[in-house]
C-alpha cells in the first residue's frame, strides 16, 4: 500500500474515530472537571451517571421519541439528580475532618447502587440505539461517517457553551469565585450551596449528554461507565484538576494517542499506554497541564 492510500484510508479515518470519542470523553472529563474544581470533590459515581445517560436514551427511543428529542431532554432529566445527589449525599460529608476520603467513599457506593439499579432494571444483556443519521461524507477524499461528524460538531458547541459560561458570563463569575474563596463569595450574598449544587448538576448532566451521543456508537451495558470513567479520570489528572482548558486539550491529545496506537500494536495494549501516560504526569507534573477552575 502507498503512502498517500495509507494516509487516506487507514490513517485518517483512525484520527475521525479517535476526535469523536475524544469529544465525548471530553464532556464526561468536563463534568469531573468542573465538580472537582468547584467542590474539590473526585465523583466516583460519574461513569454511572454516564451510563444512566445512555439507558436514558434506549428507554426514551423505546417510547418512540425522536434522538433530538432525547438529546435535549436527558441532560435535562439528569440534572435533578445531580442536585439530589449533591443535597443528600456530598453535603452531609462535605464539611467533615476526612471530607477528601469521605466524599470518595460515598461516591463510590452510590456508583456501585446506581450499577446494581441499571442491572435490575435492564438486565445484564447489552443494547444499542439507531443512529438518527446514516451514510458518509466525503473531505479531502476522506470518507467521514455522518453521525460521528454530527457528534463531533455537537460536542464542539457544547464545550464552547460550557468555556463561554464558566468565563465569559455573570454565573461563571460567581462559580468561579465560588471556587477560590467560599467564604468571600459567601459574604457577598451569592448562595454558595445552591452554586455547588447546581455545578454538580451540570457536570451529571454533562456526562448524561456524552452517553447519549455514544449510544448509537458503542454497546450500552449496566457497567460501561467503568471502562469509560477511567479513561475520563486520565484525562482530568493530565489536563490538570479543575482545568476547563487542560480537559479540553488532554481529552482529545491522549484519545488520539489510543486511536493511532492501535494501528501498530494490539488495542489491548493502547489503555495501559494512557494511563502510563497519566502515571508520568502524576511523577514528574502532578498539577497537570493548566491550573485549577478558581484560579484560572
């Protein structure tokens, strides 16, 4: 095979594959981003809420609604129980002696009810949602399939909405003052729980959106959000915890570290190649690449 065919059918098409699930890998690692950097709190019931995003969407396809429908109104279902999650749960530990410990122990039983709660509910079989769009694309005489082109375009605008909000506007104002002195922020009238509360929201409902987007691309199975939420935690301790930016930058970098690896060695081996990855990171720049959410 040529050089230039190599390029055009195998290389490119890996580096397609590669930004579309770096997209959405970037949504979830923005929702663990955001509520580190915010409540300097590491969910380890994400990948849950990740998965519940994707049942989400088969429950509502077997309704009969529209994928557009469903794009818009699980995020929007999720969010409640983000602020549920936050109110009843990282609140009570919150402001305890071990709160770093103590938060990640509860997180990490509400990831293990929630994986047991999707299992009751679907059973252990796999499941798959259509694709809204089919057929391919054609650029530069690279041939991109529709819906991971509409994945793409979908993820980059939520992510830009996502950075204009948290720097561009009043509410990211006080989320990010919020972030950096609780107290301060507090005295100034701005209710701080409800701001931690809603963040949690926004980030469960992030990564609501990005199981959504992967349904109709990979298997749906009560324990997806294991494998997936590894990978997201990879990109958050590369991009640098509470970094929008590094989120950002580190999800698509390392996803295409996966994606091109693959083509010389076996794909078993591309995961320990991320997280080896992430393991010099902690050694050598264990801030990660950007600051954190406040001090941005």
């Amino acid at each position: 095979m040529e050089l230039s065919d190599y390029i055009q059918f195998v290389l490119m098409p890996q580096v397609i594959n590669g930004l579309a699930l770096g997209i959405a890998v970037t949504l979830v690692a923005l929702g663990l981003t955001i509520i580190f950097g915010l409540l300097d709190v590491i969910n380890m019931s994400h990948g849950e809420f990740y998965a519940i995003g994707a049942f989400g969407a088969i429950s509502l396809g077997a309704l009969g609604l529209n994928f557009w429908v469903m794009l818009a109104l699980v995020p929007l279902l999720m969010a409640p129980m983000g602020v549920l999650a936050e109110r009843v749960l990282i609140k009570r530990v919150f402001n305890s002696k071990d709160r770093h410990v103590a938060t990640l122990l509860v997180t990490l039983g509400l990831s293990l009810i929630l994986e047991d709660v999707l299992r009751l509910v679907y059973g252990p079989n796999t499941h798959r949602l259509d694709a809204p769009i089919s057929g391919a694309s054609e650029f530069f005489g690279v041939l991109v399939p529709n819906y991971r082109l509409l994945l793409i375009l979908v993820g980059v605008g939520v992510i830009c909405a996502v950075s204009f909000v948290t720097y561009r506007t009043r509410l990211g104002a006080m989320v990010r003052a919020a972030a950096y002195d609780r107290s301060m922020t507090s005295s100034l009238g701005i209710p701080v729980d409800w701001v931690y509360a809603g963040t949690f929201a926004v980030g469960v409902s992030l990564a609501g959106l990005a199981g959504v987007l992967l349904a109709p691309l990979y298997s749906v199975f009560p324990t997806m959000g294991r494998d997936f939420i590894l990978l997201a935690f990879s990109v958050v301790i590369v991009g640098g915890m509470g970094s929008i930016v590094g989120a950002v930058i580190a999800g698509l970098a390392l996803t295409q570290v996966q994606a091109l690896a693959s083509l010389v060695i076996s794909p078993v081996w591309t995961d320990p190649i991320v997280f080896s990855a992430m393991v010099i990171f902690l050694m050598f720049r264990p801030q990660g690449l950007f600051g954190r959410l406040g001090h941005a």
